[in-house]
C-alpha cells in the first residue's frame, strides 16, 4: 500500500501531524500562525488539509486571512506506484503583499492553466516588467530550499526514497537542477536548448524584439529565457530535440542524495 493512500486512513489528527511537516517553519513565524493548532491571533484557522480517506493525493494550503483569493502556501504531494518514491505534484509559494498579476486567468475571466490553454498577454507583460517568470501571480517568498528541506524529512520519517516531479516551465527545472534534481527524461531537450541558445545561434539570433518576450539578452538569464520558450520560440526552431516546443521534463531526486546536473552553466536567474 502506497503511502499517502495509507496515511489518508488515519485520523485526521494523526494526518495533520504528518503533512505539517510539509509546511516551511518560517511561514508560522512570519505570519504569525500556531504551529500546532494552526490559528492566527485571531482564533482563525489558516490551514487547510484536503486528504480524504481512500484518495492517494494530498493537498495542504495556507493563508494569510481567509478572505484572501491567494494562498501563502500551496503543496500537493501524491503516491506513484513505486511505494519507495512519492511525486511533488506542484507547490506555489506567494508573497502576500505583493501585487497579483491575473496571468491565470485570460480576459474573459477562464483559466489559462499556467498559459497553456489560453493567455493573458496583458497581464503577462506587466509580470514580465515587474521581475516574475512564466506562471507566477504574485512574487514569491523565496522557500524552495526550505520546503525541499521539509519534504525531504517527511521522505525520511515514512522511508522514502526518491522524489518525483515535472519541471512545469523552464525555469522550474533549473531551479531544481540547482537543489540536485537529475533527469529521468529531457535532459538532452535542456541541454539543446542552452546550445541553442548561445551567442550567434539560432534561438539567441530569433531574441529580435518581435514580441516582449522575447528581447535581445534574454538568452543570458533563467527568467528570460523562460519568458521566450514560454512565448512559444522552441516552435520556430527546426530541431530534432526540441521538435514541437516545450515538454515539462520529468525530474527525480534521491532523498539524501543529490545530483549535480547542469544544463545551463554560469547562469543568473
């Protein structure tokens, strides 16, 4: 039996001791949320657990106030069929009181399900201007490290032994290639990529201006070629290895044991 189905079996006290392990520490000191009981100084329960009994997915949520459209912390975790691995569905993690920047949702108010079905080109280049990549709203805290820390030690304490993910956006996978992620697919995508990507090749040469995502120098950053490969460039590339544009690579990290891959040398974010 898989763990995360397991554990939806327990109590929901017993539940909630396991996935607030999930949580970053930090987050309860800075806003100002009991660790244990999980109120603010209000009396107000500001964490949310979805784990019902029988599902193989968890999902464990966090807010500043609960009016907020937005959570602080957002972190679904979910079984594979190898009971030794466990996949990190997503995690988001918002700076509360920075601006939001609706590039979820298109103009007519549906989701864009992170700019894949549909975008908001207008929002999307005020968060461009402002300093976010591809798929974010609002700013975020800065705790990848942090969470990966967490998740780790709750891989440890149920015996886990390696964590699963998709690297959603290009920036994504570099950032995890940077906490010792390694490939189970796309390494050679990525590695395409950074080569085409160098000065006097292809995807730097097509960095012309043409739309705002895609700037002459965006070739020296994560978050700006992020922006690009988001905006669609691999498409107009005819490449064997980046053939019909961007494709989430799947990622995996051994709990303990990191890798040390790169796919983009010296890089700045």
């Amino acid at each position: 039996m898989s763990w995360i189905f397991k554990i939806s079996h327990l109590s929901d006290i017993e539940k909630e001791g396991l996935y607030r392990i999930l949580i970053p520490p930090s987050i309860f000191h800075r806003f100002h949320i009991h660790p244990i009981l999980f109120l603010n100084e209000k009396r107000e329960r500001l964490v949310r657990f979805y784990c019902p009994p029988k599902d193989n997915a968890t999902l464990v949520e966090v807010k500043q106030d609960l009016a907020d459209q937005d959570s602080i912390f957002f972190v679904q975790v979910s079984d594979t069929k190898d009971r030794t691995q466990i996949r990190l569905d997503f995690i988001i993690v918002n700076d509360p009181q920075s601006e939001r920047f609706n590039t979820d949702v298109d103009p007519l108010g549906k989701d864009t399900l992170f700019g894949r079905a549909n975008r908001n080109i207008t929002e999307e280049i005020r968060a461009l201007h402002a300093g976010l990549a591809p798929g974010q709203i609002k700013h975020a805290l800065r705790l990848t490290g942090e969470f990966l820390h967490c998740l780790e030690h709750f891989c440890r304490i149920l015996g886990v032994k390696s964590i699963l993910l998709d690297g959603l956006f290009y920036h994504n996978a570099i950032i995890y290639e940077r906490y010792g992620f390694s490939y189970f697919e796309g390494f050679k995508m990525m590695r395409r990529i950074n080569e085409l990507f160098q000065p006097g090749s292809i995807l730097c040469e097509k960095l012309d201006g043409s739309t705002p995502f895609r700037q002459i120098g965006f070739h020296k950053t994560i978050r700006g070629r992020s922006w690009a490969i988001h905006d669609g460039i691999l498409r107009d590339v005819d490449d064997e290895l980046i053939q019909g544009g961007w494709s989430s690579p799947q990622m995996y990290k051994m709990v303990e044991k990191p890798r040390q891959i790169c796919s983009f040398p010296d890089a700045s974010y």
